[in-house]
C-alpha cells in the first residue's frame, strides 16, 4: 500500500459518511483525476480483505464486505432500522415513482400512508422535494441522499435500470 493510498483509507475511514471525489482532491491537495486514480488503487488494494470500498450516493465509503456483516452486526449496540412491510411498499413506490404525491401512492396501495410517511421523513429515507403544480398544490415527496446510502446504491437510477 502506497502512503497515498493509505491517507485515503484513513480519510475515508475518519469521515464515515461518503465523500465527494471532490473533496477527496481538495483534502489531499490533489486533482479530481488524481483522486480518482487514487480511489481505484486503493479499491484494487482491498481485495480479499475485510472492507470494501463503495461508490454510493454522489461519494465514496468504506465499508464492511457482505460477507462479515453478520459477524460485525454482533457488536452493534445501535438499534437496527426497523421497517415495516407497510413503510417498504411505501418506500418502494416513493423510489421507483418519484417525485410522487400522499394521494397518489395511496391509489396503488389502496390504504392511508400517512404514518408510513411521517416514520419514513423521520428515518431520513424520505423528504419534501416540492409541491405538484395542480390545485391544492400537494406535497410530492423523493428519496434521500440517506436511503442511497442505506441501500447501497449509487443513484436513483440504478432502480429505473433494473426495473426495465
């Protein structure tokens, strides 16, 4: 492992939350292709170890390979994310339609969502993203950057691509 390669895992390790490409160069004084560079490296470098580095989001995190979540699971003392079957069906509708209104996803599902949204706004996988520009001028609500990373996934539109 080169010292940049190092710097880089300590940063990204140190954050926690997914950084920028951006802010990786402007941290390490360094250029967006530099950074880049360095991120593949160190993405190469950690074959076969215990951490993996992921692209989520609009950023980079370290994170545990899948298969010794169960064993660093153990340690959790955080309580898990708790979702219902009622707060996913909302939530999958919200990822997959979005920006989409209260009314509107009560159509497909055919019952109030209202606590389902509340618990999901307040669980951050959820949030405002505007009004619809109809009379009564309801809410339309979108995911958030944290239900990217909560899932894993890079972008939005890595549901729309599956879904086709």
């Amino acid at each position: 492992m080169t010292s940049e390669t190092a710097a880089l895992e300590a940063l990204l390790f140190a954050a926690g939350d997914p950084l920028t490409k951006e802010k990786i160069a402007e941290l390490m004084n360094i250029g967006v292709i530099d950074a880049l560079k360095l991120l593949r490296q160190l993405e190469n470098e950690l074959v076969g170890r215990g951490i993996i580095l992921r692209e989520v989001s609009n950023g980079w995190q370290l994170s545990t390979r899948a298969e010794y979540f169960s064993l660093v699971d153990k340690l959790s003392s955080v309580v898990s994310l708790k979702i219902s079957t009622s707060m996913m069906e909302t939530l999958s509708i919200i990822a997959m339609l979005q920006p989409i209104t209260k009314v509107e996803i009560e159509e497909i599902r055919s019952v109030r969502v209202d606590r389902a949204i509340v618990k999901l706004i307040d669980l951050e996988l959820i949030e405002e993203v505007g009004r619809k520009p109809v009379i009564g001028r309801p809410i339309l609500y979108g995911t958030t950057e944290n239900f990217l990373n909560v899932f894993g996934i890079k972008s939005i539109n890595e549901l729309n691509d599956q879904q086709t």
